[in-house]
C-alpha cells in the first residue's frame, strides 16, 4: 500500500519534442491518499489509460516523476513497483482450478504454502468463490471469470496499489451493480489503494471516493462524486456527469444578474470582475430549473418533448435557438406552446473560457 505522488507528470507517443498540445497527458501534479479509492473518468481518447499505465510501469513518462511514499519509482519496472492490475478483458488460465489461478502470483514469488492457502481461501471467501475454488476454470461465466482475475489482483496483501483498466465493460449490467458494491466492500475491508479507469459515470460515481475527471489529456477537476455533481469547476465536468447534464448556456452577466434572451436570471454571487474579453457562461443543472406556466417574471421557452424517467421528468426545452433541459414538477402537465422558467439562484454557476468563477459572496 502506498500514497502516490504525480510530480509535473507527461507523456508523448510522438517523444519528448512534441508539440506541448499533442501530448496525450499533459502536465499533471497531484498526491493520491494510502487507501484511496479513486476513479479516472472521461471518455475515450482522454489520457486515463495513458496515466494508468504510466503508473503501473507498462510505459515510461517523458516528463515529470512518480513517487511511491516519497520514493521516485518512475523508472523501475513494473515488478519493481508492487502493483496489481486487472485489465478490460479476464486472462484466466483454463488449465488451472480457480483456487490455482489465485494462488498463481503468491507462488510466481515463492510465498510459503500455508500462507497461499490462507491468502487464497481469503479472497475466495471475500469473492463468493470459494464452492468454486477446486473447479477448473473453464467454460466459466464472463463475471466468474473476471472475480478471478480481480481475486489475483487483489491476493497479495503487499501491493503498492491496485489498478484496474474499465474491468467490467463485458460484463452484464446486473452483474456489474453487484461486482461494483463487491469491490467497494473489499476495499473497504483490504485497505488498498485503488485506481479504477472508466468511461462510465456510475461506475465512477459509485466506485470511488474521489473522482478525476480528465478530458482532452488534462485532469479538469478531481473530488467527490457530491462535488464533480453540486459545482463543477468546468463546464465539461458539469455536461458530462448528470443525466442529462448541465445545462450550459452563454449569457451576459454583470453582478447579480445574467441575461439571456433579453431575460434577467438572479444570481446569488456578485460577478464585476469578469476576465475581459473571456466567453462567458452560465451553468445549471435541470435539477434546478423548473417548468412553470408562463407568467411575467419568468423566461419563456418552448417545450420541444417530455421525457419521462419514472422517478423524475424532464423537459427538453427552447429558449430562441437555445436547447436546454428542465425538471418537470410533480403534478404538473405542461400545454403546448410556452412554458415558464423558474431557476434557483444558488444552483446557478457562472464560467470564462469553460473554468468556474466563484464570484463574490
């Protein structure tokens, strides 16, 4: 177990004498607690895989260090390193019983038999594996057989850390709520730290302590899901968790106040110190805006459709040439044609160039 340190932290597949922008991880500097349980998010193409295995060893950094509890590792090998990693898609070795598989790495380091045993009937237990541990592990299920692969990843108790690479994306999805809460008791319960990669937002959400959203090779903003969820420090973070996700719409802002569409919104910060010449926005949750009927005061919009989540309903809605979303109150059934707006000052974030400004209480 370890805390890891990312010191000026980037990569370059075409080699350090890239353009700084083509570098799939840009520079990054930040600590990850010991007994962590973090998720890098974002979609494809982003860098969280390039991180994770800048982390692991699989490839060496052409900037920046990694420590391990203060020691500078960034140029060991993986095995070097401690760490375990659990990739996309379970390797498994069908020749061997599930019991043989756990076992494989403590013997691969000539670890006492009567400790393997004892590891191995461990993760069993913790795994639901263990009717299963004198099987051979062929013609298993695609869940059984990443239990198996996560079991060999999480069967050394000495690991620097734990990583894993999307681990569940050929799974079901009932299957995946059940390994998900699985492998959130087990870190709960082992103490490790932990690194999971998706492109999933639940998965992420429900995983982690902390989330790092990455987009574009750069981490964009790291927290709680709470945080990522409540105020996002970038409109990206804000559009691409929640669903739907925030709505971000320019306007013109001075004070208290945002306009959109000749329509004045109450902001509940003071904003008279923009960033000149800055593209200025205003970001809210549907959560926060409500579907009312037309009255003055409120900024009309056209209803486009409804759609209906069963817990919840939302409005996809136009304001001129502006699409946006809003939550439909219970009880209400909205006539075609207008509809008003209400928005709640407090849940109203205002953005220069993408990044959140805080504004002045």
């Amino acid at each position: 177990m370890a805390r890891i340190d990312l010191v000026d932290l980037a990569h370059s597949y075409g080699g350090n004498d890239a353009a700084p922008e083509s570098f799939a991880l840009k520079p990054i500097s930040m600590t990850w607690r010991q007994g962590g349980a973090y998720a890098l998010l974002g979609p494809s193409g982003c860098g969280k895989t390039t991180l994770l295995n800048l982390i692991s060893g699989i490839v060496t950094p052409s900037r920046g260090k990694i420590l391990f509890d203060g020691t500078d590792i960034t140029l060991r090998s993986t095995r070097e390193r401690n760490i375990a990693q659990v990739f996309q898609f379970p390797v498994i070795y069908d020749t061997m019983t599930v019991g043989q598989n756990l076992a494989f790495p403590l013997k691969n380091r000539g670890v006492p038999k009567a400790e393997v045993d004892k590891r191995v009937a461990e993760i069993g237990r913790l795994l639901d594996l263990t009717a299963d541990l004198k099987r051979k592990a062929t013609r298993l299920t695609a869940d059984a057989k990443q239990k198996i692969s996560l079991g060999r990843g999480l069967v050394r108790s000495d690991v620097a850390a734990v990583l894993f690479d999307e681990p569940l994306t050929v799974i079901d999805p009932e299957l995946k709520w059940q390994l998900r809460s699985k492998l959130k008791a087990l870190h709960r319960e082992l103490d490790l730290t932990m690194i999971y990669v998706t492109h999933d937002q639940t998965e992420a959400l429900t995983f982690a302590d902390t989330v790092v959203v990455m987009h574009d090779g750069r981490v964009v903003q790291s927290g709680t899901p709470a945080e990522l969820f409540e105020k996002p420090a970038h409109t990206f973070v804000g559009y691409f968790i929640g669903s739907p996700g925030m709505n971000i719409i320019a306007a013109e802002v001075k004070g208290r106040e945002a306009r959109i569409d000749g329509h004045t919104i109450a902001l509940s910060r003071g904003y008279d110190a923009l960033p000149p010449g800055a593209k200025i926005e205003i970001g809210v949750r549907p959560e926060f805006v409500e579907v009312a009927a037309p009255t003055p005061g409120l900024l009309k919009a056209k209803i486009d459709r409804i759609d209906d989540l069963g817990r919840i309903r939302f409005a996809r809605v136009r304001v001129g040439d502006v699409k946006f979303a809003a939550r439909v109150p219970a009880g209400f059934a909205p006539s075609e044609g207008c509809v008003g707006l209400k928005f709640e000052p407090s849940n109203v974030h205002v953005y220069a160039d993408s990044r959140l400004v805080e504004g002045a209480a």
